[in-house]
C-alpha cells in the first residue's frame, strides 16, 4: 500500500496536519511495495515526482495552454457563431465543449461590443454558479485578440426547432414498424397544420422543464430573455435544458440595449419597456402553444405593430389555434393564459408558481394521471430520441 510521502506510517499519513487514518482515505495497494516495521519502502523513482506534486499544490496557482479542436459549426445567430469543439487535456483526454464567437459586426463602435461583452460576461460568471440540471453550464468566458469566447456545456441532444421538423417524423415513419410509430404519434408527437405538434402531456413536460431552469434564473435576478425553440434542447437522458445565455439580463439593472427575438418575446419588451422574468413566462407560453398547434403562431404579421397587435388578441385565438382536445381542457386553457396574458401582472408571478398553483403545469399532469391518461415522459422522449440517433445520418 502506498499513501502520501515517502516516509508513510500505517496510521497516519506523512502530510503536516493531516489527521486521517489510514481506514479514512483513498489508498493505493501497490503489488511491489512491502510493508516492514520501519515503515513503507517505496521505489526511488517517485521523489521528483513527488517534489514537483508538493511545490504545485503549495504555488496556490496553476497556469497551462488549452487547445480546443473546432468540430463542427452547431449553429449561426445574430450574435455571433456556436461550434463544437473538443478540447484535449493529457494522456489521452478529451471532451466536447461548446464554444459561442461573439461577433462583433453588429456593433456600432469597438466601445459598443466591449460594453456589451462586459454584461455578458457578468451574467456569465452568475449563471456558472446556479448549477442547475435545466440549465446549460456555463464554463468560461474569455477574450482572443479581443473576440469574446464562452465556453459551454455541450448538450447531447436536439433542439425543438429541430425536432418539430416533419422530417423527422417522417425519417421515423420510414424505419420503425407500425405499432411503435402510432405510439409516438398517439403519446409524443404527430404532424400539425405546418409541422410536427407535441401531444399536451410532453409539451407540458418540456415547459416545466424550462419553467424549472427560469425560477433557478429568476432567483439570481436574471430574465433569460430569448426563450424559443431553437433555445430549448432536449438531452438523451428525455430532459429538457435551457440553453443560450447571451440575451440574458439583470432585471434590476438593465441594459439600455438589449437582444431578443421578436417572434418570441413579451409585448412589454418589443413597446421597449422593461423586462422582467413574467417577460420570459410570455416567451415560454408562445413556445407552449406553438409547440401543441404544430404553426408559427404570429406568422402573418408583416411588421413590429401588427406583431404586437397578435399578442395582444392571442387568448382569443387559443381555440382557433389548438387542437379541440386542448382547446377543450378548462385546465390547460387556463394555464397557457397565465403565461400569455397581454397584462404582465395578469400572469403566473413567476416560473414557480406557473408550475405549483391549482391551474399550474403540475395541476395539469395530475390531471393526468387520474384520468389515466399520463405516460412516463422522460423515458418515452428518452426512447424516441435514441430511436433518432439511430438514423440521424438521414437528418
């Protein structure tokens, strides 16, 4: 056995103030080292090793060169570009790690992008420690040749953008056999007016996922502020993370400039009043809706006047939009106008109570189970995500 320095006592380690008893640490069983009454006799060939062990852990700083191997561009937006990357360590490591290129082509000024880099990188630095399994994990943010670089989770799945494409309800069509598609036709997903529509109970499922990551945000003071599709991936694992944190802001301190998606965001915030975190209950209503009807829900505005007209008269629109056994469900109806109400103080108050009051997202799924009409939704979007892995070379 081989434990701390090259004087190690069966009781004790060797390292000052250490108190542990053998029977309380980690311990190496080393085959070529023998135990006699004067102690462990250990190789020679440890001591530089150990010398350099000591003098690294007593610097209190540690500094090394990172290469991360740009794979694949995963996606372009208004910001800038998001790839996968992997990032190599030593003797043989190596990870995936998404990495988002802050553009600065849209900036006025040089001033401008450091300005708004500043911000991001606060958020940034706040995000990574909330910590929270809805979340994307933030895991630096650092400059190169002044070009801002954050690095990311990456998440090992597809975003609903993606997912509601009627490929790949038709790439699946095409493989599986008929009992297991009319499954996911009856419980997951089906073909919508333009594309592919979520069933109510794992759309549901998916929003409360995301209502989960908002109230972890909230909590900290920070409004997401670009909920959508494209920002909502669902993992391997049937759970859905929030991603995308280069909208985000301090509500109590907002910025005089701010990025959002007009499609998707709160009138309040397109009239260019403040936003807050009931502005990201909005963002997350409209990607509710639009996710169960299978239709851009505001696509026959023509411009920023008409759009927010369509906001306002949306609850007035919800049968007309929804299939008629959502439509129907008093329940449901009631918890979609607590996130989409034109008023902010008409809505849910904040993410947790969008989730934990009586017309809430977890009345709705109780509602569920008594009827009998609940399914285990995280393994059944488990399922159906690893069935399209299986034939993603055709996506």
């Amino acid at each position: 056995m081989a434990l701390g320095g090259d004087n190690w006592h069966p009781q004790h380690s060797s390292r000052p103030g250490c108190r542990y008893t053998l029977m309380e640490s980690t311990t190496r069983f080393d085959p070529n080292l023998t135990l006699t009454p004067e102690g462990v006799q250990r190789p020679k060939g440890g001591v530089d090793l150990v010398r350099w062990y000591d003098q690294l852990v007593r610097s209190k700083k540690v500094s090394w060169t990172g290469h991360h191997h740009m794979l694949k561009l995963l996606g372009r937006g208004g910001q800038g570009e998001v790839y996968l990357t992997e990032f190599r360590g030593t003797d043989g490591f190596t990870v995936p790690v998404a990495m988002k290129i802050f553009s600065p082509e849209h900036y006025a000024t040089e001033r401008a992008y450091e300005e708004a880099m500043k911000r991001v990188g606060k958020i940034a630095a706040r995000v990574a420690l909330i910590q929270h399994d809805n979340l994307l994990a933030v895991q630096n943010f650092f400059e190169r040749h002044r070009i801002r670089i954050m690095m990311m989770e990456w998440v090992d799945g597809y975003d609903l953008r993606k997912l509601i494409t009627p490929r790949c309800l038709n790439l699946l069509q095409r493989h599986l056999d008929n009992k297991r598609f009319r499954y996911i036709n009856d419980v997951i997903i089906t073909r919508g007016a333009e594309f592919s529509r979520f069933k109510a109970g794992v759309a549901v499922a998916i929003i409360r996922d995301v209502l989960a990551a908002l109230a972890a945000l909230h909590r900290e003071g920070i409004v997401h502020g670009d909920i959508k599709p494209a920002n909502i991936m669902l993992k391997r694992t049937g759970h859905s993370k929030l991603i995308d944190m280069g909208s985000a802001i301090e509500f109590e301190n907002p910025p005089l400039e701010r990025e959002c998606t007009p499609m998707y965001a709160a009138p309040e915030v397109l009239q260019n009043q403040r936003a807050t975190p009931r502005s990201d209950l909005a963002s997350a209503g409209y990607v509710l809706i639009e996710l169960m009807s299978g239709r851009n829900i505001f696509a026959e505005t023509e411009s920023l006047v008409d759009l927010i007209q369509a906001k306002y008269e949306l609850p007035d629109r919800l049968a007309e939009l929804l299939p008629d056994e959502i439509s129907r469900n008093e329940l449901l109806m009631k918890f979609i106008r607590g996130l989409i109400a034109p008023d902010p103080n008409l809505r849910f108050p904040n993410a947790d109570a969008a989730e934990h009051v009586d017309t809430g997202a977890a009345a709705f799924h109780r509602q569920l189970v008594i009827g009998k009409l609940s399914t285990e939704y995280v393994n059944d979007i488990r399922l159906w995500l690893e069935e399209l892995r299986r034939f993603e070379v055709d996506l």
